[in-house]
C-alpha cells in the first residue's frame, strides 16, 4: 500500500530521524560514491582507488559543509518523488516507457511462482511432519506474497507483496484497506502509529537506497568502460541495489502487518469519529463497513444507518455563566 506523501519538507521535517534516514543518508552516500569516481580520474585517466581516498580524507572542512548542504537540498527536492519511487518498484509503469511486454512477462513468472506455491500448500493424503512443515511454510508466504485476484497480480516481488497486504487488511470486516486507510489512520493510537510510521520508514529507505545503489552502479559503469578490470567495482553497487531491494520487500511485508494490526484494534475507532453505532455482530460490521467503502469510493449514500452522537459535555466558561 503506497500512502501518500507531503509536497514539501519542513524544517522539523529536514531535522529528523526518519528524513535522515530516508532521505538525507542514501543521497548522501551515493554523492560521495559519485565524488570517489571523479577523484580517482577515471574519467579521462586510469583509475587510481588510492588517488580518490586521499583526496576524500584531504577534503576541507568547507567542502564537507558544501558537499552536506548539497546532498541536504537534493534530499529536500526529490523528497516529493518518494511515492513515484516507491510505485515503480511495484511495477506501476508509465505507458510512455514502452514497457508493457516486459511487463506481462514479468507478471507470467510472479504468476508461475504463486501458483508453484499454491501446488505446494495442498497437502495430499496424510503428508509427515517434514511435508506438513513444507506445506505450512508455501501456504504461509502464499498469503504474504501474493495478493487473492489473480487479476491484482503485479510484476514485482514488491507490487506482489503490498498488494497481498492491501487485500488482506480490514478484509474480514468488509473494509477495503485502500479505501479506508486514510480515515484510520488519523484516529490510531500514538503507540500504533510509532509502529506503522516505523515500518514505512523501513520501505522508504530501503527503496530510496535500492535506486541510488543502482544510479551509481550505471554511472560506474559508463565511467569505467575503459579502465578495465576496474569494471568489477560496479558489482559493488548492484549487490546492493538488489540486498536493498529484498530489504524492501521484507520491510513490505512488516509494513502490511502493521496495518492489518491498525484495523484490527481501531477499525471501531473510525465509526465513533463518524458518529455511527457500533455493530452487534461481526455481520452487521461487514455490512455497515461495507457501505462506508461504496460512499468513500463511490459516494453511495448511507441508508438505514442513524447517527449516533454523545450528550454535549459543558465546558469550564459554560459552568461559570450557569
């Protein structure tokens, strides 16, 4: 599920941990990765590693405050791309890139492997311990890993993962996650939301660091080309990008987590900020949160539901004029 994102930072925004890590760190360090490449004249010149890290440690104490203030504004104004970011790595592809054939094809083999899955976690007559392991295990990351549709199916790992887990969160309640999210997560609790807000952080930067490892790993490679064996660095970078892209989509999976946890303990919360009576029964929920997902997503009205508001408690001026 990809939440979105402010336009703009501001200066607390700018100052804390969770922009560090997001924003300022990975740009930081693919700055400095850029810098080792020019320091070491590998554009036009041999590449010299010695060369580049004595240059570094000789940097001055205004470079250092340039060189941070520099990757600070380029933090602050790719900040407002972290959500495209995020939706390319999930697989949504502009029409302009020209993509669609890999996309179908990537898609076939994200489906190859659910159903793979979906042959493993059928167990047939009476499967040993070792097997029964085997079969909980697919069925286990069946759910995790892949969304129910198979028409919501994506072409990445990532798309798959988040998409499992907009499908699955408030399901049983008749919530449609995506639909809901943003009026449930006002209402969280302080405790909740340190949980979920950690979580996405998780994505974020992992993400953010998966497309700067691979930005360096292009750029070392166009300017390495020539400088020979020299050309092995870049695997440095496109290990990386692939480790950051597996942390992506584990911090994916505990990201989903944390909101089906959300609607889990304040699905309630949103009908008393609404002012709508709780439901007796779990099938009188379904069917009240159900009508709340067609308004939300489609503006049907509420019919046969009344509203249910607590007496006006006095404040201290109206006791004192009383």
């Amino acid at each position: 599920m990809s939440d979105s994102v402010p336009l703009g930072v501001s200066v607390e925004q700018a100052t804390s941990t969770r922009f560090a890590l997001v924003g300022y760190l990975p740009t930081y360090a693919g700055i400095l990765a850029v810098l080792l490449l020019i320091s070491a004249d590998a554009p036009p010149g041999p590449f010299d590693f010695k060369h580049a890290i004595v240059q570094l440690l000789n940097i001055s104490v205004s470079g250092a405050l340039v060189l941070a203030l520099v990757a600070l504004l380029l933090s602050v104004l790719l900040h407002p791309l972290q959500l495209p970011l995020v939706r390319i790595l999930e697989g949504y592809w502009p029409a302009w890139w020209g993509l669609s054939g890999l996309k179908r094809r990537a898609i076939r083999r994200q489906r190859a492997i659910r159903d793979r899955l979906v042959s493993e976690s059928q167990a047939l007559g009476n499967p040993n311990p070792r097997e029964a392991e085997q079969i909980l295990t697919a069925s286990w990351t069946l759910t995790r890993r892949f969304p129910d549709k198979d028409s919501a199916l994506m072409p990445t790992t990532l798309g798959n993962v988040l998409r499992a887990a907009e499908y699955s969160a408030g399901s049983a309640y008749g919530a449609d996650a995506v639909t809901w999210w943003s009026r449930i997560y006002p209402v969280i609790s302080a405790r909740t939301k340190e949980i979920v807000d950690d979580r996405r952080a998780q994505l974020d930067a992992s993400c953010r660091l998966c497309a700067v490892a691979m930005m360096v790993g292009l750029t070392s490679i166009l300017v390495l080309l020539d400088d020979g064996l020299w050309i092995v660095i870049t695997l440095g970078p496109l290990f990386l990008a692939w480790l950051s892209y597996r942390a992506a989509v584990s911090a994916a999976s505990q990201y989903g987590d944390a909101i089906g946890v959300a609607f889990d303990l304040h699905r309630f919360d949103v009908l008393a900020a609404l002012h709508l009576p709780l439901p007796a029964t779990p099938s009188d929920e379904r069917t009240v949160n159900g009508q709340l997902t067609l308004l939300w997503l489609q503006g049907v009205p509420l019919d046969g539901i009344a509203y249910l508001h607590e007496p006006r408690q006095p404040d201290s001026k109206d006791e004192r004029t009383s």
